[in-house]
C-alpha cells in the first residue's frame, strides 16, 4: 500500500510526476479479495463497451469484467478559500476478473483529469471520452484473468450540476454517488449490480478530519502537517455507496445493540446541538433488529456534512454505507420529526446496502422497503404524519387512492425511468406493493419473507424476480400473479382484504403529492414527509 499512500507529492505538478512514479511501483490490493458477482448484461465487442444494459442507465457499468476490490486513495489540497481553487490528487486501483477476452476495457468515469494508467504493472494507453475512461493494455487480457488496473487522476471537489457526486463544503467535501455519480469521483464499474471490497485512504491537513466508510484501520503522518486515515469495509459495497469526506469534523462513538460499534461524524461547531439527533440511534437499531434480524455491517452512524448551503445537494439524507449522510440542519428538528426518516434511512443498511438492487429497476425494492419500515415506527412511536394518519391502515389507503394517479404520471413501481427514478411511486407506491403482499399473506409470513430474502441475497444483489420468488416459496402461496399487477400493471389492482378501498381517476395533468421521493409527482427524495 506505501505506493499508493505516496504517491501525492505537495505541488500539483510533482502530484502528477510522483503519481505515476507510485503506479510504477505498483500497489497494494487487499488479499481478502472476493467476487462480487457477475454484473449484468454482456459485452458488445471486445472491450465490453455499451454498458450493461441497466433498463434505466443502459450507458453505466461494463460487462466484460467483475470487479472484486477497489483501493482508493484521495488527498485532499485546500489551496484557498474558493472552491474552485481547491483539488484532490487520487489514485484508483481495480482488482477484476475477465469475464471475457479483452484487448481493451472500459472504466466509467467523467470529470477526472488522469494522469497515467497501468494494467498489470505496465503502461496501457487510454482516452477519455463521453462518461468513459477506455483503455488498452499493453498485453490482451484473457478471459478469466484476474487484473490490476491503476489509474492516477486529479479533480476539484465541487459541484458540477446537473451531473456531479461531489458535495462542496466551507473547509472539504462530501460524496454523494447516488445512482450514477460516483464515476464522477473515482473510475470505477459504475453500476449496483457489480459490488466490490473498498480499501479507502484520506490524506487532508492536520485541523481537519477525513473520513470513509467502514472502520479505520490505520493513520500516519506521511508529511509534516498531514494527517493519513485508512478506512477497510468489511463487506463488499456498491459504488453509488462510497462515501469520502473531508472537514473541520469531530467523532462521536457510542455501543449499539449487541456491542455494535457506533461512529458519527459532526461538524466540531455543532457536535453539542446535534447530540439529541444522534442519541436516537441505538433505540432506533434495536427497532429495526426486531423486524429485520442482525445489523448487516461492522459500524453504523450518521455523517451530517458541514455546510449550510440549502442547495449543496439535493437530499435530506443520503445511505451511504455505514455512514449516512445528512442534512445538518435536519437533524436539529425534535424526535418526532426526524425519526421516521431516520429509521427510513437505517433500513436501507439491509435494503440497499447489503441487499443491493441487481438494476435500477429493482430500486422499489430498496425504496418501498425503507418507506415502510419508517412508517411502521412512526406509528409505533404514535406520531401523526404530516396527513394526520395515525395508522399505517390508513396511511395506505390514501396512498391507494392515488395510485392510478402515480400510475399514469410515474408508470408501474417496478418499470422507472431515469427522470421518474426517485419518484414517490418507487418509495410510498412501493411500500403499498408490500402492504398488499402483507394483507395477502399474513403478517407472520411477511415477516418470514423478509428475513428469508435478507438472508439469502445477504451482501450481494437481488431483483424483483428474486423478492416474487422468495415471496411465494416463503408464504407457501403462489403470489407471482399478484405481485406482478402491483408492479407492472398500468392500473392499481385490488387491495387484498378491503374490497371497499377505492381508487381516483387520474387526471391528464401531473400534480406533486408531497410526499418523499423526486421526480415529476414528487417533493425533493428525503424530505422527511413520511
């Protein structure tokens, strides 16, 4: 790892000359390395160029090889009070499999100035182009090899909208990769259904604190006046999860249930206001573990990013892998206003995060989920909704009322598009498919289906074929046909058990309906209505 951890020098222009110095020495790749999967679709000529074909983002991914780990260092320059005079000098480095013959390969990645790539230890040629970082080896790589791409590259954290996963902050930087953004951060195999093991290094001036996901494992010194952290994730994650951060940050550490080891980071001028928020997480796992089973990672906490520019980015809170980022501000608000979106986002470690969707059509899945569990511990804690619902009966009703509504403006829970992705019809709409199922089948049964589709697509990737057939094996009921009208139909079916729920005739034109999510029917995603 030193290659990688050296390779930053302390003027941009040694940066580059000692970046590619660092890749002639090679770097280290984590030894635990371990398939992730093979992603979706197949390569459409010999680089595996086209994406894989995800029915939202077609252009994302590639499918002529598997990611199994990423090591990624970051070095962060504040040079200057502007943003745009600040930078980050990076290494990326890929393990991957060939799933194919390939003379040549394509990384996702945009908005990145690269220095220098090497394959296996040798210079290889590369062009940046579109969202693409092609590149060609000096030798071809034959189907089932496992390689070593290294890419030496420097960017300015700041927001570049509408296409950006940077978030820009008064003294750093955040990452918000959300759903094809982190190709904008890092190459990278840009697509949920390809999930990896993540070594993260953060260098940033003494003063100031940078952080990643998982645990720290290590910190040195590699200058006077810098400070080194390595974080290792435990568990593979999906690249859209990546959360890098730097700034003027304080860690706050408590136990959660079963000694599960608690990590929050704040913004040192605010740790005092924002502790009541941050005491709720505990009682809020041993909620979620009653319902879903075992927390699904190493650690867990809350990362509310130091800025209060309202339009830094455009969520209240973000699930990045056992960080979560927010919204300072939010979080300042009393209990019964946060917690349901904070049990919204603490789902998404089972949903999302260790189960991730294996397309982006299969984000339902990860949404109606999050949705309802947040929900069910509002009601549980006997707080109104913002409707007036005190009930989850009756919360669902609404929301089926409504439904040919999302239907006509949205399409089917299951069939998104890329402007209608985050819509309320893939997180309340999807929530509705499972209230059905769990009127369908019994709420014994849907609490059996939960934990066996947890279980069984347990840190990797699931679609909706794999939740209809966990569904029906489980229940021991044949729920394929009701399952698939709730998903793909164009009209909302009947609701199982209450033949007097009935629905609105939609209207030509498109209406927000105020509640979480984004898109054409929809408040900003996260914005704490539920």
């Amino acid at each position: 790892m030193k290659a990688v951890l050296t390779l930053f020098g302390p003027r941009p222009g040694l940066a580059v000359a000692a970046a590619l110095a660092a890749l002639l020495l090679g770097a280290a790749v984590p030894a635990a390395a371990t398939p992730s999967g093979t992603p979706p679709g197949t390569p459409d000529d010999a680089t595996g160029a086209g994406g894989v074909g995800d029915p939202v983002f077609p252009a994302l991914g590639n499918a002529g090889y598997d990611v199994l780990a990423y090591d990624l260092g970051f070095r962060y320059r504040p040079d200057g009070n502007r943003p745009e005079s600040r930078s980050v000098d990076a290494t990326a480095v890929l393990t991957a499999r060939a799933l194919t013959a390939l003379p040549g390969l394509e990384l996702d990645a945009v908005g990145l100035d690269v220095h220098g790539v090497r394959v296996d230890g040798r210079p290889a040629r590369y062009r940046a182009h579109d969202e693409k970082l092609t590149v060609v080896p000096a030798r071809a790589v034959r189907r089932g090899a496992v390689l070593r791409i290294e890419v030496a590259y420097s960017a300015t954290p700041r927001a570049r909208p509408p296409h950006s996963g940077w978030v820009s902050t008064p003294d750093g930087f955040a990452v918000a990769g959300q759903p094809d953004h982190a190709h904008t951060v890092f190459p990278c195999n840009d697509h949920p259904g390809d999930k990896a093991r993540f070594t993260i290094d953060v260098t940033a001036p003494d003063g100031l604190l940078g952080v990643a996901n998982g645990r720290l494992t290590a910190t040195d010194h590699p200058e006077r006046g810098l400070t080194r952290r390595r974080y290792e994730s435990r568990e593979p994650m999906a690249t859209e999860l990546v959360q890098v951060s730097v700034g003027d940050y304080t860690v706050r550490e408590r136990t959660g249930p079963g000694g599960l080891p608690l990590r929050d980071v704040v913004p040192a001028a605010r740790a005092a206001a924002l502790e009541p928020a941050l005491a709720l997480t505990p009682g809020q796992l041993r909620w979620a573990e009653q319902h879903l089973g075992p927390f699904p990672f190493e650690t867990y906490g809350l990362l509310p990013v130091n800025t209060d520019d309202p339009d830094a980015f455009e969520f209240t809170g973000l699930e990045t892998q056992t960080l979560t980022l927010y919204k300072p501000g939010f979080l300042l608000q009393p209990e019964p206003q946060i917690g349901s979106h904070m049990m919204h986002e603490l789902v998404h470690s089972w949903f999302g995060n260790s189960v991730s969707p294996r397309t982006w059509a299969d984000l339902w899945l990860n949404e109606g989920h999050a949705d309802l569990y947040g929900l069910m511990y509002r009601y549980d804690r006997g707080w109104p909704d913002s409707a007036g619902f005190t009930t989850l009966t009756d919360r669902m009703r609404d929301v089926y009322a409504m439904g040919d509504q999302w239907r006509h403006d949205s399409g089917p829970v299951a069939a998104p598009t890329a402007a209608a992705l985050f819509d309320s019809q893939r997180y309340t709409g999807g929530a509705l498919v499972l209230f059905a199922l769990r009127e369908r089948v019994g709420a014994g049964a849907f609490d059996r289906i939960e934990r066996a589709f947890l279980q069984r697509y347990r840190h990797g990737t699931a679609t909706t074929a794999d939740y209809i057939r966990t569904a029906s094996e489980v229940s021991g009921q044949d729920v394929t046909g009701l399952l698939t009208d709730w998903l793909y139909g164009e009209r909302t079916p009947p609701m199982p058990g209450h033949p007097d729920w009935t629905v609105t005739p939609p209207t030509a034109s498109t209406t927000g309906n105020g509640l979480a999510g984004r898109g054409p029917t929809a408040a900003p995603r996260g914005s704490g209505t539920l």
